[in-house]
C-alpha cells in the first residue's frame, strides 16, 4: 500500500480514537445512581478570579456509593464551590457544614433510568457520526492523492481500508453505549 494512504489511515484512526476518548468521558457524565468523582468532571470553580477545575482546588472522594465528600484545598472556597456545583445543574444539591461538602446522589427512578438511557444513545450516537464524518474527510483526503500519481486501485484500497477501521470503531462506541446502559438500568 502506498505510504500516502498509510498515512492518512493512520491520521484517521488517531482521530477515531480521540473522538471515542471524547465519547467515553461524555458518558462518565451521566449519572448512573452510583457516586463518582467523575461526575464532577467539567465543574469551573472561580479560584482568585480564574475558572480553575474543581478537582485543582478540592480533594474529591466517594465515601460510599451514594455520597461524593469536597474538601477544598481552602476553606474559603467552600462558597465558591457550592455555587458552582449549583450552577453546573448535574442534579445534585451540595450540603455545606463549613469543612466539607457532601453531595448525596439520589437512587434512581426508573422513569429517571429510561431518561438516562436516552442521554446515553444519544451520546453514542453523537460519537458515531464523529467517527462518520472522520470517514468521510480520510475518504476525500485520499481521492486528493490521485494528483500525486496514486492509482485507482491503490485509492479503493485505502477507502476500504478506511471502512474497516469505521466499522471497527462505530462497533467500540456501541460498546460503550450498551456498557453504560446496563450500569444505568442496574438496580
């Protein structure tokens, strides 16, 4: 196979697998009942004026299943903490008694459970049409190397190529979809 092609088979599943990676912590997002620091991922807290992550400025720690313990590095950003906790609405309502928060996570309904499925396929399906679109720039970037003299044969064979490594990874995101759908309907 030529190496042009090589290259942008490679350039193609790097991608891929950035956008699994991508889809992968989206769906660490989604609450599944049980307590994780996880799910805190994405929270700014205004830290002297700057948006800094929360796990940069607090000890996160899942004491048991259905509680997630703060304790900020700082005792005076216990405010700033729950406020952005509150402002992030991820569902949960933060408990301040001045050393720690305490963010106690509901057990699920199972009209809450089928929503979250929901999230959870639409999540996957996002993920999908990323790789989809991935697909089709790796397919036209190499049609573009008919001018650098690649023949007919050998572009056929990096578009097939090209739709193994699809097919693979829409198979992955499947995956992570059906694993994350049994943690969610799991009592």
């Amino acid at each position: 196979m030529n190496d042009l092609i090589k290259l942008q088979l490679e350039d193609a599943q790097a991608s891929m697998n950035k956008a699994i990676i991508h889809c992968e912590s989206e769906l660490t997002k989604i609450r599944a009942g049980k307590a994780s620091a996880g799910m805190l991922d994405g929270i700014m807290v205004e830290y002297y004026g700057n948006p800094t992550p929360l796990a940069q400025v607090a000890g996160i720690t899942t004491p048991d299943a259905r509680t997630i313990l703060i304790q900020p590095w700082e005792k005076q950003l216990l405010v700033p903490i729950e406020r952005a906790i509150q402002e992030a609405n991820i569902g949960l309502n933060p408990q301040n008694d001045g050393v720690v928060i305490r963010l106690v996570v509901p057990p699920l309904t199972e009209e809450r459970r089928r929503d979250l499925v929901k999230k959870v396929k639409e999540e996957a399906e996002r993920g999908k049409i990323t790789v989809r679109n991935i697909r089709k720039d790796a397919n036209e970037r190499i049609k573009k190397l008919k001018a650098e003299s690649v023949s007919d044969d050998e572009i056929k064979t990096g578009e097939a190529e090209v739709q193994k490594i699809t097919d693979s990874f829409i198979i992955k995101v499947d995956k992570l979809a059906e694993a994350k759908e049994k943690d969610i309907m799991t009592v």
